[in-house]
C-alpha cells in the first residue's frame, strides 16, 4: 500500500495510506484541497494543492470528488466602507432570532 507523507502544523510530519487522505478538486482549474486527520492528535488538517500534486495523489488511489467553486462577486469599489456603526447594527441583527429566520426564509426562497 502507498505510504504518503503529509504536515500537521502541531505534529509536524506524519505518515499516512491513501484511504486516510481526501482531494477536493476545482473542476475548473484542476488545483484542490487535500485533507486528512492527523493519526497523533487527530486534528483535521486541510492544505491547499496545485495541479501536479493533486495529480499525484489521485494516481496513488486516494478518494477525491469534483467540485464547482462559486463565482465570487465583484466588489463595488464606490461602496462606503463598512465602519463601527454597520458593525454594531449587524450585530443587533444576529441578535435578534426572528429577524435572521426571516431572513434565512428569503435565501429559501
């Protein structure tokens, strides 16, 4: 079976097989994400993956599912910035249970 070798940001370098390693990959551009939980202190551990390595990790039989990344709107640049105040009235909003399930009502639509 195909030993990978992976980084867990508190354990450093551990040993993994490839049922123990997921990829997500962007459809799009073929860069994804691998993921795996840490066999020492069994944290999650997610890292980004450019096109080779994906590659690499698919060939070696690890799991991996596509996935379409949503288009990111485009930022209105004459907005005005979001300062204190928007802060406080958005924090008045979460505070407030029936306006957000009215709100996560309109999503639904």
């Amino acid at each position: 079976m195909t030993t990978i070798r992976a980084t867990c940001a508190t354990c450093g370098d551990v040993e993994l097989t490839t049922a123990d390693v997921s990829v997500l990959i962007d459809q799009d551009s073929g860069d994804g994400t691998y993921s795996f939980r840490c066999p020492l202190c069994d944290s999650v551990v997610v890292k980004d993956c450019p096109t080779h390595t994906v590659d690499l990790l698919v060939s070696a039989g690890v799991h991996y599912a596509m996935c379409a990344l949503p288009n990111e709107p485009v930022p209105d640049l004459t907005a005005p910035a979001f300062d204190h105040d928007d802060l406080l009235e958005f924090h008045s909003f979460l505070a407030n249970d029936s306006l957000v399930a009215g709100a996560l009502e309109g999503l639904r639509g």
